[in-house]
C-alpha cells in the first residue's frame, strides 16, 4: 500500500526550497529598484504557506521510507506541482497561465523553449528566476535518472547504477551518499563555468544565468539573440567545454573522483558520445566550406556550437542554422533525437540506447549467418542483463510512436507539418528549438496556440521524466508476469 505521508512531506519540502529561491530574484529587483519584486515575494509566501502546511500536515515522528512506489509517484506530483508553483512569478508579470506553465515547465525539464520576448528589456528578477528554474531542473534531472529509474528498471537505466548503492525496494536514504556527491559535481561545474564566462567578458549576472543554463543543458538566455549576443569566439568555444561536460554521465564524475581518474575516458558511453559528436562536427563544417563559403575556422566553430548545443539538448543558438541549407537543417532534425550520456541533464534518446541497439543488430545478424552462434551482449566491459534489450527496444518504439501521437495532435491544431514534427521532437527531447519560422532557433513559442502550448508542456514532461515509458512497461511486465 502506498504511503502517501512521505509523499507529502517531501513535497511540501520541495515547495518550500521552490520558495527560497523565489527570494533571490526578488532580491535582485529591490537592487534594481523594480517593482516586480512584490510578485516574487508574493509568490514566495504562498508557496512557503502552501509548502509548510503540507510539512505539518505530513510530519511523522518516525517517517516511512520511500520505496519504488512512493518514489514514482513523488516524481510525477513533484514536476506537476512545481512548475504550477514555479509558473506563478511568470502570471504575476502578466503572462496567461498557460503561457506562464509553458516557460515555467520548460524551465524546469531544462528544455529552453520560451514564449518571452523582447529579453534584452525583461527585468533582472525574471531572467534570474528563469535560470534559477534551469539549475534547479537539471539537478533534479540527473538525480532522477541515477536514483529512480534503475530501480524501475526502464530503459536500461539499471547500467548506470552504482555498484555500492541500494538495490533493494528503499530508493531513499541509502541513496544520500550518492546524492551529495552528484550535487558537489554538479555544483563545482557551475561555479567553473561561471567563472570562465566572467573571466572571458561575460557580465557577473550574464555569466551567472549562462552558466545555470549551460552546464544543466536548458539553453534559456537572457538576450534575444541567444549565445550570439556576445559575439565572441572565446565565448562561444568555452560553452561548447560545459555543454559536453553537463552531457556526461554524473556518476563517472563521481567514479573519477573516488580514485578511478581512468573511468571517465574508460566509459564507453563517454567515448561514444565524443566520437559521434566530433563526426557530426567534421560534416557540417565541410558542408559550411564547401557549400556556403566560410572560412574553415569560422566554420568548425558555428559547426562545433550549434551541433553540440542540439546534442546535449541545451538549445542556444549563435546563429540562425535554418538558414545553412537543405542538408544542415536535415542533420540538425536528426541530432534532435539523439540526446546526450545516461545520468546527465541532457534529454533525448540518449548515447548508450543507441549503442545497444547497435549491439542487438549486429547480434541479429550474426545469429543470421550462424543460427548455432552463441552472441553474448556485452556493453563497458560487462554483459548486458537480460533484461535491458527488451526495455532498450520497448524504449525506442515507444519514444518514437510518442512523437508521432504528438506530432498528428498539433497538426490537428492547426500547425503546419514541419512545424508540428520539429516541436514534438524537440518537447519530448526537451531540446528547445525546433525547425521553422515559429520554433526554429530564430522563431519563438509565443505565436503558437494555448492548447498547442499546453499539449507542449506534457511532451516535455512526458519525455523529462520517461513517464509513458515507465507505465508502458509496468504493463508490457504485468502481461507477461
């Protein structure tokens, strides 16, 4: 039976953290002398109000502990009832609700769509609260991923577990260790990043909200022109640095850090991932040379940025690459689906599910040419539990059946064809642009329509917390239990 009391503790826990971080943007307009400091502080007191009294209402001498079920269920009121929260400074300011959802969701799943105009004229407060909402996602993201999904068993999630951590049905406080370790990571990456981008130009509060949003792989800016604001080369190269490293697995961090430098270049997600993103950097880089005329530095550079930016699912833009040709805006479609390293912010497919699929084909084949061939699968030095490739194939079918469902539900609504596709594949990969003149990475989410943008906002939510897998399998097990 599930306990819903640690649920609502942890909830009204999660709320009153949401609370204290609405106090910093508020702080940052009362500096400025902005008056929208009352809505943030606003927000902060009903959230705080609401966050404790579930505390109060929830509180237990001797708590229960979460199990797989208690944790699923945290998971998906979490990210539904924060973003509702998270949304409320964006409806203070005047934006309709579902807008307001829309940014804050997007925010929160690092996802980097805005329906926000006109950025460079925002107050400080707002453009904070936004990479506030990405550095807290990412976090929550990577913790997800490592803690909760190998437990559930789902997508082969179960490869990036800890060896030392609990397998049993207690997903929490055996997984702490963990957990702060991560975060320490996680943290340290921002505080370098940050300090990279001041020391190569970068405004302190630029750099702040630019490194919130780079290392957790979300892409919102606080110029309209995303990273193409600054016009610098430097710049541009250094973020290309943090969006691979907020790409990585966290745990081969923590690995690396636990006497094990050797794992990180070890790891054969990490090696794959690398390999396959400096391919796609040398194509579009010959494709920019050879068809549009550019400079060959020039050219590796707008190549290394926007590609690794769609890979990790990060989203910024240094230029307009919808107008690089036919093949370009092909290849950046496709890059759409591919995603970053298991246990990272980064969304998408992801690396290692590719990696395995490549595995069962070529084990397919070779089964075909010698059907009394024994094939063991074996991914980073060790073999594949039985279970992965069913949940790696069920994955697969159902993340692309899942952008097509969404896909005929927008072009239902009105959106052209193109349009529809490049926005179903970039909510459900929470990449953040699209392909066209609304979503492209010069467009903007504002001109679509409020049911299209709330449509959106379960996508990302959908593909964020690989909620639909999580189910699908559930059943896909009771069938076959």
């Amino acid at each position: 039976m599930i306990q819903f009391r640690p649920i609502l503790f942890a909830l009204g826990l999660i709320l009153c953290t949401i609370a204290a971080a609405m106090v910093l943007p508020a702080v940052v307009d009362v500096a400025d002398g902005h008056e929208d400091w009352r809505v943030f502080f606003t927000s902060a007191v009903a959230t705080f109000f609401i966050g404790g009294l579930l505390i109060l209402v929830a509180y237990e001498d001797q708590p229960a502990p979460l199990g797989i079920k208690e944790g699923f269920l945290l998971t998906t009121l979490c990210w539904v009832t924060v973003a509702a929260f998270a949304a409320a400074p964006f409806a203070g300011l005047g934006l309709g609700f579902a807008d307001a959802y829309f940014e804050a969701m997007s925010g929160l799943t690092t996802t980097g769509s805005t329906v926000l105009t006109q950025l460079d004229q925002l107050p400080r407060g707002i453009l904070l609260w936004r990479a506030i909402l990405q550095g807290l996602g990412g976090i929550g993201i990577i913790l997800t991923a490592i803690i909760m999904l190998p437990f559930l068993r789902v997508g082969g999630m179960q490869l990036f577990q800890m060896e030392s951590s609990d397998k049993s049905e207690k997903v929490l406080p055996r997984a702490i260790e963990l957990t702060l370790a991560i975060a320490g990571v996680y943290v340290g990456l921002i505080v370098a990043c940050i300090a990279v981008y001041m020391a190569l130009g970068m405004t302190p509060f630029d750099a702040i909200c630019h490194g919130l949003s780079t290392v957790s792989t979300a892409g919102f800016s606080t110029h309209d022109e995303s990273f193409g604001f600054f016009r610098s080369p430097a710049l541009e190269w250094a973020c290309v640095l943090f969006m691979i490293l907020g790409a990585l697995p966290f745990v081969v961090y923590v690995k690396a850090m636990r006497n094990h430098p050797e794992a990180l270049w070890r790891d054969t997600q990490v090696r794959g991932f690398l390999m396959f993103l400096i391919g796609l950097w040398l194509i579009m880089t010959f494709w920019l040379i050879t068809a549009r005329g550019l400079e060959p530095t020039t050219a590796l550079r707008m190549s290394a940025f926007n590609l690794t930016s769609i890979m990790t699912t990060t989203g910024y833009a240094s230029s307009d690459y919808m107008q690089w040709g036919p093949f370009a805006v092909g290849l950046f479609f496709l890059v759409t689906f591919i995603g970053g390293c298991a246990g990272s912010s980064a969304g998408g497919i992801k690396i290692y599910r590719l990696q395995v699929t490549a595995l069962l084909t070529r084990s397919h084949f070779v089964h075909l040419m010698s059907p009394n061939r024994v094939v063991t699968l074996v991914y980073n030095g060790k073999r594949l539990p039985a279970d992965v490739p069913f949940s790696v194939v069920a994955f697969l079918t159902i993340y692309m059946s899942t952008v097509g469902i969404f896909t005929v539900v927008l072009s239902a609504m009105g959106l052209d064809f193109v349009t529809a596709m490049s926005s179903s594949a970039q909510a459900i990969g929470n990449v953040g642009p699209g392909l066209g003149d609304i979503v492209g990475p010069a467009g903007n989410f504002s001109s679509l329509p409020a049911a299209a943008k709330w449509v959106l906002s379960f996508a990302m939510l959908l593909g964020r917390l690989e909620l639909f897998t999580v189910l699908v399998l559930f059943r896909i097990e009771f069938w076959r239990g």
